[in-house]
C-alpha cells in the first residue's frame, strides 16, 4: 500500500511538472511572436520587441524561470526575437534539475507607400 501511494505521488507530481513546463513555454513562445510583431512594426525597433517580450515573460512568470535572454535580430525584410530560459524542476532525491526553455519568432517588417506601389 505504501509503495502504491509512493508511485502515485510522484506520477501526481510529474503531471504537475510536466503542467507547469508547459505553461512556461507557451507564456515563452506568446512573448517571443508578441515581440516580433512589436518590432516589425512600422516606426519600432528591435530593441522594443526585444523589451516587450521582456516585460511578457516578467509578466507571465514571474520569476520562476533563470537565465532569461530574449534577443532580437534585424534583416532586410524580417525581424527575428529569440527568448531562452531555464526552467527548475523539483524531482525528490535528486539534485535540482533545470530544463531548457526556447522560443523563436520570426515577422515581416510593415511597409507603407505613400502613393501608388513602386
């Protein structure tokens, strides 16, 4: 009976994590394609996407997730925002494991004519 119960609690907590991994790289890739649309904007930078996306994932998780660098790159027609983190996962009687969490979003850039297109 106490050896079911053990196997139940960790199957419990292994949904949990599995949850909780998947909340976290939803909330990444939403930032990431929310930045890149910010800075394909017309008149944005990709300093303001990169910014934005910040200020998403801050906003989404808090802290929970370590190492966060969400950085941006500007192309002739595309704006491209990377987002990656480390998300910790609490296995009992192991040490504390950190799993990769990335994102990536890549935009056209808006372009508007004044007149007739060229």
């Amino acid at each position: 009976m106490a050896l079911c119960l053990s196997l139940l609690l960790m199957m419990l907590l292994a949904i949990v994590q599995f949850a909780l991994y998947e909340h976290a790289r939803n909330v990444v890739t939403a930032a990431a394609q929310e930045g890149a649309r910010v800075a394909s904007s017309d008149g944005r930078s990709v300093s303001d996407g990169v910014a934005y996306a910040q200020t998403l994932v801050a906003a989404g998780l808090g802290g929970s997730l370590l190492d966060l660098q969400v950085t941006g790159t500007d192309g002739p027609d595309t704006v491209n925002i990377q987002a990656q983190g480390q998300l910790p996962i609490a296995i009992p009687w192991l040490t504390p494991v950190r799993v990769p969490v990335s994102a990536d979003a890549v935009m056209h850039k808006e372009k508007f004519y004044a007149g007739p297109n060229p």
